[in-house]
C-alpha cells in the first residue's frame, strides 16, 4: 500500500483530488483501507476502480474479464465458471467505466501527437436494432483514439467521434484521412477551428489552422466486390498529404487510404462478441455496446502488443503515454484522480498553503 499517491475521496473536503500531499495515511494493513488527515474519512483501496465492492476473488474477476476482451460470449463464460448472468454483466458494466476513465485520463489528455489519423464506420446488428460505431486510430502509434455507437451514422456520430479526436492532441499538424462520407468534411471544418485573437472587442473569429489536412477514399462496388478506388485531397496541398503519408506509415509507396483503421475495425469484431456479424450474444442496449467497446480499446492500447510497433510494444508506448506493458490487473485498479476539483470560498487553511508551496 502506497498513501502518497493517493487522495480523499470525499468531495467535502479540502483535499479531495489532491495526489502526493500526505494527506492520506494508512488506516488498516489487513482490510487494506486509507485515511485522509484533514476530514478524517476512511476508504477502501480499491475505492474508484473496478473492483470497488466486488466480493468474488480478484483471480476470478480478472479472468472472466480477459476471455470478455477477447471476444468469450458472455453465455459461455457464464457456464464456465457457474456464475450468475448479471454478475458477469454488472463486472462488465463496471470494467467499462474503469477502462472510460483511464481511457480519458491518458489518451485525451491532450498529449498525442496527430499526424495522421484515420476514421472509419461500421454496422452493428443488435437486438431488435442497428446500431453505428465510428472508431478513430493514430496511424503512426496505432492507438486507438476512442469510438463513438449511436442509431443513425449521420453528422452526429462523426461530431461525436470528432470531439474525441480533438481531445487527444493538438490540431495544427492533423491529417484526416475518411471514406466517402461527406459528414467528416463538414463535421471537421467546424471542430478543428481556433479562436483568432487579435486584440479587437468581441468574439474572437474561428479559423482553421493552417496545417490541417483532409483527405478522403471512395470506394465503388460492383457485386459486393471494389471494382474502383478514388482518392482525393479536401483541405490541403496533395505534395503535403504525399509527405505525411510517407512519414507516418514508412513507405515510400504510400498512397491515401483507410486500410489501418479498418483493420482496427475487425479487430474490434473479433474481440467484441456482440460486433460479429451472426452471433447469439448480441447486445440488447446501447450501455453493453459502449462498456465492451471502452474494454476492448483500452486493452488494444494498453495490454495488447503489436508486432509492426517492434517487441513487447503496444500503441500507447509507441505514442509515450506510458512506459511499459500494462497487465489486466493494473488497468482495473488503475485509479484515475478526478479531472475537476471544486473551488472553495473563504480563507486557505494553514496546511494547504504549506502544500501549495511545496508542490
């Protein structure tokens, strides 16, 4: 047990969020609980993470997980271990929330370098519906950059997915590579911009940066079969697109296409037993589809190497979020410090003045 690491988990107080401080000391060993100094407040360590209140073994747990992000129908996994069909739901729920907050707290937390990235949709046939996932992935790294599932795949879906691109890095260098849905150009032109502040009273002007590129493939079919690929430059010069083609998938041969987050795309499909096209554990509601999805990308990112990254390598290490191959366990009792501290009103307290100074 590491207390410096830790913070108070009760909003109320004046170190809630707080990491690395000392507030928080060591209350039991054996039931394995902290103690904040300033409220006086117990917590277990496993308080915020997957695993807060599970009452089976942590073995148990993280098996049954594993076999989900590899694509183990829920059914089989049930009959396997002889546990109830809503445990194993309820631990998926929760895996899914874990894997959301470490996925926001990493990935979009604006530290990606976006050279080019590549978006893609599919189609999901659900329990009496359909369903739409739009995925984004960073060439160069491979990682992926979070998914957006909604019922139609018009300019909400994409707005949705684009949100989430432009939360993971700067915009000024990004090359957006898409299928022929004309969503993307419109939905990018309008996201990617920045305030223009040039001194005047008023609203600053929105205006797109200069290095953004946009490029798109079109595919036609004859018979379920591609009888024609046309690519085109949107926004940008093509000599530029060429270049960054060229650095961001190492090949001199490089051409404009989406061929990497389609594959991302079937991995998804492998990995996520509700995705695969004839299935009988298909998902019944959009909350399954979502906490699958957050489960599976995290372990993409995090867990799983990639051979084109080079030995024992996942994306998130290529992109240097991190430096080292994470394990099932460490995901599901990563804790994720809360991304807002509240404001208090009135005078500092003498000790928090002394941590500010300090820190």
């Amino acid at each position: 047990m590491n207390p410096h690491q830790r913070w108070c988990h009760n909003r109320r107080c004046r170190a809630y969020g707080r990491p690395g401080e000392g507030h928080v000391v060591i209350h039991s060993q054996k039931e394995r609980r902290y103690q904040c100094k300033r409220c006086g407040r117990t917590f277990a360590e496993t308080k915020d993470t997957a695993f807060y209140r599970m009452h089976k073994p942590k073995w148990l747990v993280v098996a049954v997980l594993t076999l989900l992000s590899y694509g183990c129908p829920l059914q089989a996994i049930v009959a396997a271990f002889d546990l109830d069909e809503r445990t194993v739901a309820r631990w998926q729920r929760e895996s899914g929330a874990q894997c959301r907050r470490v996925h926001e707290h990493l990935v979009e937390a604006g530290k990606v370098a976006l050279l080019q990235v590549q978006a893609d949709e599919i189609r999901i046939k659900a329990v009496g519906g359909i369903y739409w996932l739009a995925s984004a992935m960073e060439v160069r790294s491979r990682l992926w950059l979070g998914s957006v599932i909604s019922h139609n795949r018009d300019g909400q879906l994409i707005g949705g997915l684009l949100l989430r691109v432009r939360a993971c890095g700067p915009m000024e260098k990004i090359l957006l590579v898409t299928d022929g849905l004309s969503s993307y150009k419109s939905q990018a032109l309008k996201l990617f911009r920045k305030p223009l502040h040039n001194g005047e009273v008023g609203r600053p002007r929105l205006v797109l940066a200069a290095g953004v590129m946009i490029a798109r493939v079109t595919k036609r079919r004859r018979s379920r079969r591609v009888v024609e690929v046309a690519r085109r430059v949107l926004v940008g010069r093509e000599a530029e697109v060429i270049s960054r083609l060229i650095a961001t998938q190492s090949s001199i041969r490089a051409l404009i296409n989406t061929a990497y987050i389609e594959r991302l795309q079937a991995t998804l499909r492998a990995r996520l037993a509700p995705l695969v096209r004839r299935t009988r554990a298909g998902a019944h509601k959009h909350s399954t589809l979502e906490a699958g999805m957050f489960l599976v990308g995290s372990c993409y990112n995090l867990l799983w190497a990639h051979r084109s990254l080079g030995e024992e390598r996942t994306p998130a290490m290529a992109a240097g979020l991190t430096d080292h191959r994470w394990s099932m366990e460490e995901l599901l009792t990563f804790a994720v410090p809360p991304a807002e501290v509240p404001r208090w009103r009135g005078r500092k307290p003498k000790w928090l003045l002394e941590a500010e100074d300090a820190a």
